[in-house]
C-alpha cells in the first residue's frame, strides 16, 4: 500500500515516514527507560493472536502504556485510546503521547462516540491493534478491578477482532527495581453485531477474567520520597488526590 493510500490514522497530520520513526523511537526509549528501571515479568506473551485484536488492560499508573510499549510485540503496530482529553495539545504527558503517534484522542465533552469509533476504524483497517485501559481510570487497589467501560467490546465487536485481557500489577506503588508482573489472558472471541446484548456479555467476560488475572499478586509497600514522586508525577486521580492520602500528606 502506497503512502496516497494508507488510511488518516488518528493524531496529528503526520508523514509516514516521520510517524514511523516517531513510532520507533518511542518504543526504542519506553524498553530502555523500562528495562532498566522496572524488573518486570510478562506471563502469557504466547497468547497474544497471530492477528489483529484489541487488547484491554487494567490501570494502576500512568506509565502503565509505557510498559505495555517496552514489553509487547512490535508488530501489529499498538496504539492506545485516549486519555480522554479535551486538548492534547497541553500538559507534558499529553504532548509526549501525541508525539509518539499512537494514541487514539477521545474528547469526552464534544459527544466525540462516532470520530473516535472512525479513528479506531482507521487504526485496524491500516493493520494495528488498540490498547484500552477498559477501567478509564487508575486505582490503587493491585487486586482490584473497577466496572469495564463498554468501549473496548463495542469496538471489538465493530472491528470483528478478539479482546486480549491484559493485568498489570505491581504499579501502584513503584520506584527503582520494582517487580511488575503482566499477565496475559486468553483471547475472548467478538461474535455478531454489537448489539446491547453482545456489548454488555464480552464487556461482562472480559472483567471476569480480569479479575482472575490479577488474583496472587503480593502489594508493593510505600516507597521513599523518590518513589512517592515517581508514581504520581503524572497520576490524574478522579478525586484530585490518591485517596489514601486525602488524610496522609506526603512527608
């Protein structure tokens, strides 16, 4: 397929060569930053289909994404929904991530369903995979998994393409040297129209496997200064602050 011809992917009007390298260079730096960092364990990689698939994964952190990039496959080429943002254009996280290229923008206050459902289209019709943080938001909780927004099986089943249930655990707290563990699932098949039915029973197996995923995982303990700053440099919590410090200052 000819530059002319490959499908708008999401982001910034980008040329293809230069979004490759973006592409490439990303990645080469998160496994580097990650690898030397993080000890970090992947169970399950053989899971992963041949194919296109969309992969939802739990979320503890802000560089949950970063670790994904360091540890799958680069090939189908990954790219990630959101964060749901209305300007990426501000923050330093935001403008790194729509550096790199990969990342689907979902504006949650412009009724942005149908632009985001033609930019997901666009990510598989040019060969990629997606990656949802299905939660849409973090926690703090390692054995815990919220109620799944139903975006990544309405998109799985439009895409036709399986969901890869993906746990990440160990990042709640994390600092230099610390144990990660990624688990990967058993692909859950996409059958049929993405009816309301369809939607809430792939939604509803893809938590319970989830849940399963993240069960055995031994909490990491409060780090120093560092690590306090490291984990939530970035964090955006719901709340305005990580819950069990509302009455914890940092010291």
């Amino acid at each position: 397929m000819t530059a002319d011809a490959r499908p708008e992917l999401p982001g910034a009007a980008v040329h293809p060569v230069r979004r490759t390298i973006r592409f490439h260079v990303a990645r080469l730096v998160s496994t580097a930053i990650v690898r030397s960092i993080l000890r970090v364990r992947v169970e399950g990689l053989d899971r992963l289909p041949s194919g296109q698939y969309l992969l939802c994964f739990t979320h503890e952190s802000w560089v949950d994404p970063f670790v994904l990039m360091a540890v799958l496959p680069w090939r189908p080429r990954l790219y990630f929904f959101g964060p749901k943002e209305e300007d990426m254009s501000t923050g330093g996280r935001n403008r790194l991530m729509s550096w790199t290229g990969n990342t689907v923008p979902y504006r949650p206050g412009k009724n942005d369903l149908l632009d985001a459902t033609r930019r997901v289209q666009t990510v598989y019709a040019a060969g990629g995979v997606l990656a949802i943080a299905g939660e849409g938001r973090i926690h703090a909780r390692e054995d815990e998994v919220l109620p799944l927004n139903e975006g990544a099986a309405y998109f799985a089943l439009r895409a036709r393409v399986p969901i890869v249930p993906v746990a990440i655990n160990g990042l709640t707290w994390f600092t230099v040297g610390s144990r990660v563990r990624i688990r990967i699932g058993e692909p859950i098949a996409a059958h049929g129209r993405p009816s309301r039915e369809a939607v809430e029973a792939l939604t509803a197996a893809t938590w319970a496997t989830l849940r399963e995923l993240v069960a055995g995982f031994r909490p990491p303990e409060r780090p120093g200064r560092f690590g306090r700053w490291l984990t939530e440099v970035f964090n955006d919590w719901p709340e305005g602050e990580r819950p069990e410090e509302i009455e914890h200052a940092f010291y």
